[in-house]
C-alpha cells in the first residue's frame, strides 16, 4: 500500500517535471486532488487550535498533573506502580481526551445555529473532557492526603455535576444555594 502511493506521487512528480506542457497540467490536478483532502483537514485542525489553544492547554496541563500525582500516588503510597501501567494509563488518558474532545467538538458544530444549546453543549462538553483529567487528579490528590485535600465537598460537586450535567445545580451550589426542594424556608407560607 505504502509502496503504490510512493509510486503513485514520485510518477507524477516526474510527469511535471519532464512532461509536455499537457502532461504538467494534468499531474498537478491530479496531485493537488489526492493532497488536498488532507490539507483542508489539517488546517480546519490548525485553525481550531488557534482558536482553542487555552481550552486545549488546560487539558493538558489537567493530564500533566494527573499523570504525575498519579504516579506519586502509585509510586509511593499504593506501591503499585509499573511503566507499563504508567504509560497505558497516559496514553489512554491522552486518547480518550482527544477522542472524545473531537466528537465533543463535532457535536458542538452541528449546534452552531442554535445559540442556547450551542453555547451549554459547548460549556458541558468541555467540562467533561477537563474534569476526565482533573478529576482524576483529585482522587489521586485526595488518596494521597487520606481524604483531606481535595475537601470532600469539591468531590462530591464534581461527582454531581458529572451523574447530571446540570449546569444550574452546579452554578447554585458553588453560590452557595440551594433549590426550593432542598431549602423549605423558601416557599412562601401564605
């Protein structure tokens, strides 16, 4: 396979060089239209990189923390740890990651033209793909210290938010509220 696309490019690339004014036109269609598929993909990438470059660093930076607390953690205090496990268990985080942050990202694109739902699938998808990582992290950071850091409050936030998705619970209880359901001072006693 790899040896007829090699023939396939170095055969045109000769045609343009040494062929007839006819044979030139002809190879340069024919390699502009076998690359060009590529190209147009690559750049639509680059360019959405561009854009996205503080969303993409923050899950990395998220998989970096991870990766070396959880090393920490299975180093030391589970004395688990093992290469093989170590870089199973990044490059399946990496995968996932990205993975899923593409068909995320796709998913957000066909919601482009409706503004309210293309704005929270954009929020709760990109907060699932960080907290993958960074949730993680805290685990590992919270069996670390024996459940006292991260508090158990953050934990069990991020736990909700993730069995959910709910934008407002997840909004009211970082306020510091609560629903009506949870606060029965709140209804009106007429």
């Amino acid at each position: 396979m790899l040896t007829t696309i090699k023939i396939f490019f170095l055969r045109n690339l000769l045609a343009f060089y040494t062929g007839t004014m006819f044979v030139k036109l002809k190879s340069s269609i024919v390699l502009g239209a076998s690359v060009s598929p590529f190209v147009y993909v690559l750049d639509g990438i680059n360019a959405w990189s561009l854009l996205n470059r503080d969303y993409i660093f923050a899950v990395l930076l998220a998989i970096t923390i991870d990766h070396f607390i959880g090393t920490i953690y299975h180093g030391f205090k589970a004395r688990d740890f093992t290469i093989k496990k170590n870089i199973i268990g990044l490059t399946t985080k990496l995968g996932l990651c990205v993975m899923n942050g593409v068909l995320f990202e796709l998913l957000n694109g066909m919601t482009v033209n409706h503004k309210w739902l293309y704005d929270y699938l954009m929020l709760v998808t990109r907060l699932i793909v960080f907290l993958y990582p960074a949730g993680s992290a805290m685990v590992n950071s919270s069996k670390l210290t024996n459940g006292v850091f991260p508090p158990v409050g953050i934990m069990d936030w991020i736990k909700d938010f993730q069995k959910n998705l709910n934008i407002k619970q997840l909004k009211e209880k970082a306020d510091g509220q609560t629903d009506s359901t949870e606060n029965p001072s709140s209804s009106s006693n007429g």
